[in-house]
C-alpha cells in the first residue's frame, strides 16, 4: 500500500492506493511530500519511486537489503537511514520488530516499511484529521515528528518491560519461580540484549 501525503502552505492531501504509477502522477513539486510505503515489496515499483525523485539507483538495494549502517553521507542525493525499531503488539501483548528505510530530500521524506509502524499510521490519521498542522512547515518538521513517535514508542516498550520485570520479581521473592517464570525472564532478558546491541552501535 502506497500513502501520499502532500502539504503546503493552502493545501494538504492524502491518498492511497496500490499502483505506484498512480501516486507518482499526483505527486506536484511545489508541495511538501510524505509517501509511505508499506508492506511494499515491487522492486520495479521502488525503482520507479527512486528514479522519480533522482536518487542513486544504488538506493533500491540498500533498501531492499534493509541496509543498517546507520545515516548514509557518501551520496548527497539525499538522507537515507535504514532501521529497526521494536514495537509493543498490546492485542498479543508480544513484541515485534519493524524494519525498513526513511529517505529525506529537501522536500520529501520517503518510508519505506516492511513492517508497519504503528504510530505512524497514528500520526497520519492525527494530520488528515487537522489534529496536527503541520501546513505552516517544512518536511524537517514532518521528520521531527516521526522521530519524537519513535521515541514515545520506545518508552512504552520499556514500561511493559519494567512492569513485567516487577511482577516476575514479585513471583520469585513469594517462592513461586517456576520453568514458566523462567521462560518469562528468558524473554525479557531477550528484549534487553537486543536494545543493549542497538544503543551499543549508534
């Protein structure tokens, strides 16, 4: 699925579809630009989305091989970052990792997401309602508010992690440690390992 968002000082629009030829035809210079692409996986799509923009064609591997290697200088086409970022699933009450690509040109930010970030979806809702205005800006404060979403998620992942981690504490000082309790720990230590390695190499 394909979301465009586009904005200017008069003017904000979204729409969506599947065909990238589609969003492409819609996509007017002079305004501010967000496209999301989710659960997107058309190489020749991607190329068409790249090449409209003028970026490296180099890019179309970097994001389909979900390049990590944190913001990329080398080439002055654009800002581009690929990243991993763990998100909390309240329904299953499990965790998840969303990976993907963000792209920033001087009027464009371009995501790519393999996995869909939740409070992404959250934030366009919020500006399509007017809940956010953002016509008054620039893309710089578009990506503002992607990365402060990020963040925000980050501290709720970590608060279940902390509330789990009481209650298990609560289990072994009542003598109540059990293989189940084990398997518990055994997650959350998993959880942290994985946070550990991220800060670790930014």
């Amino acid at each position: 699925m394909l979301t465009l968002l586009t904005f200017s000082q008069n003017h904000l629009e979204i729409f969506s579809g599947k065909d990238v030829n589609t969003i492409l035809k819609r996509i007017d210079g002079s305004h501010n630009i967000w496209l999301r692409c989710l659960h997107f996986r058309d190489r020749t799509g991607t190329a068409k989305i790249i090449n409209h923009f003028h970026l490296d064609p180099s890019r179309i591997d970097m994001i389909f091989n979900h390049s990590l290697t944190g913001i990329d200088e080398d080439m002055e086409d654009c800002l581009f970052d690929g990243y991993e970022i763990l998100t909390h699933q309240i329904k299953n009450r499990e965790f998840q990792v969303a990976r993907g690509s963000i792209v920033l040109g001087r009027n464009f930010i371009i995501t790519f997401e393999t996995t869909e970030i939740k409070v992404l979806t959250l934030l366009l809702n919020n500006i399509q309602k007017r809940h956010i205005e953002i016509q008054s800006w620039s893309v710089d404060y578009l990506l503002y508010l992607i990365s402060k979403d990020i963040l925000n998620n980050y501290h709720t992942v970590f608060d279940y992690i902390s509330r789990q981690l009481d209650d298990l504490e609560d289990e072994v000082l009542a003598s109540a440690g059990n293989e189940t309790t084990y398997q518990k720990n055994c997650c959350h230590e998993t959880v942290y390992t994985f946070w550990a390695t991220k800060f670790s190499k930014s």
